[in-house]
C-alpha cells in the first residue's frame, strides 16, 4: 500500500475510534493510537491526534454539559494532575510494557468480576469508596494517561461501581479527559511536536473527528441503560487483552 494511503487508512480509522469512545463508548478509544502508529511515527501521531481529542472532548462536554458529576471530579482531577506530573517525570525510568501489563490484567479481572455479578444478577449496590481512595485512582489514570495513553481503566475501576445514571456516567468522564488532555499538552509542545505539518495534518481530519464523535453519542443513547454497564465492562475486559497483549509483544 502506498504510505501515504496507509497512513489516512489508519488516521481515519483510529480518529473514528476515538470519537466513538467520546461519545460514550468508553475504551475502544486505547486502539486509536495503536492504529495510528501502523502508518505514522508514534510520537508523531500522538501529537496528531492530540489536538483532536481535545476538539472531541469539546463536542462530548458540549452534549453532556448537564450530566456530570461534580464530586468525582473534585477527586480524580488533582489526582490526575499528580500522575500526569509523576509520567512525565519518570517516562524514561518506567517500563511502559509493564505498565501496561499489569493495567491489562487488572482490567481484565476487574471486568470478568463485574460481568459474573451482572450475569449471576448479583445486588450491585452504588460504592461508596472514600475519597483517598478516589484519589489514587486518579494518579494511576493520569500516570497511565501520560506514559500509554491508556488513563480509561484506572478511572473506570474508580467510578463505574458508582452505578452512575448512564448520560452522567458519559459526561462526567468527558469532563475528566477533556481536562487531563489539557493538562498533557505541555509535554508535547516541549517535544516540539506542534510542527506546521502536523497541525495540518491534525485540520484534515477534523471533519471525522465532530461526525464520528456525535455518531458515538447517537449510538449510546440507543443502547438500552441497563445494558450499558454490560457492554462498558465487555469493552473493559476486550481493553486489557489488548493491553496485555501489547505488553507481551512489545
């Protein structure tokens, strides 16, 4: 394939991945950037993409602008903060094949746990989990955020026991990687990847960047709610093989 054919085939593909996890499919976004990476350079396409997600976060918060949780954000936000400080730091000392093999198989049993509670129609009270404990979920998700781009399963961990309505489920996670996106973005200006061309590739792909993410927004709204933790903990269990995979891979 021409390289140049290959590289839109993936960029497009994985911009339509992402908007499908903005508007609420939470966890197939983590395969974005490693479709990206088939036809470009991975910092390279990271720096692509990090721009977009940042205009898909815009779209999803404008949706959801009415349905978020103030109290979790309170809590994972300067949490985040510290993680995405922490895997700045420490990128060069930490293995991130090991880090996403311990998040993989984490995620993988956390999933399973929840699914056989659904299946076996096991009473899932709402978690009332301190904060503290909020808080270092929140690290892990910014740490992880930073190093692997994949800050969704610590989160997730954190929050879906809440049992949250889905459309505050979906917002208040908009809002927390819209927000731990921002707070990425002086890393990769210091890497001095915001280049002409980059930004111009990041421009072209704009327009399937609002229609895929509105398109992930209807689909959710029609899965039935309670089915929607069903399919997010099926996602999550799918998200750590992919993560342990990489991981064994790499």
């Amino acid at each position: 394939m021409n390289p140049d054919h290959l590289y839109y085939a993936c960029a497009i593909i994985a911009v339509i991945l992402a908007g499908l996890a903005k508007g609420g499919f939470a966890g197939v976004g983590a395969l974005a950037m490693p479709i990206m990476a088939i036809g470009v350079d991975p910092v390279r396409g990271a720096a692509i993409m990090l721009p977009i997600l940042i205009l898909q976060d815009a779209v999803s918060v404008w949706v959801y602008r009415r349905d978020w949780d103030a109290g979790i954000l309170k809590v994972i936000l300067p949490g985040a903060a510290i993680g995405i400080t922490l895997g700045w730091l420490f990128a060069a000392q930490v293995s991130e094949t090991a880090v996403l093999g311990v998040l993989g198989a984490i995620s993988i049993l956390f999933g399973l746990q929840r699914l056989w509670l659904e299946r076996n129609k096991t009473a899932l009270l709402p978690s009332d989990s301190p904060g503290w404990v909020g808080m270092i979920f929140g690290i892990a998700s910014g740490f992880t955020s930073q190093i692997a781009h994949a800050g969704s399963p610590p989160f997730q961990m954190w929050v879906l026991p809440k049992r949250l309505p889905r459309d505050m489920l979906v917002g208040t996670t908009a809002l927390a990687f819209a927000a731990m996106n921002w707070m990425k973005l002086p890393a990769y200006a210091a890497l001095g990847q915001f280049t002409h061309a980059n930004l111009m590739a990041t421009a072209m792909l704009v327009p399937v960047a609002i229609v895929s993410t509105f398109a992930g927004v209807a689909l959710v709204r029609r899965v039935d709610p309670a089915r929607f933790y069903t399919l997010i903990y099926a996602l999550m269990v799918l998200l750590g093989a992919k993560l342990v995979a990489d991981a064994m891979l790499g």
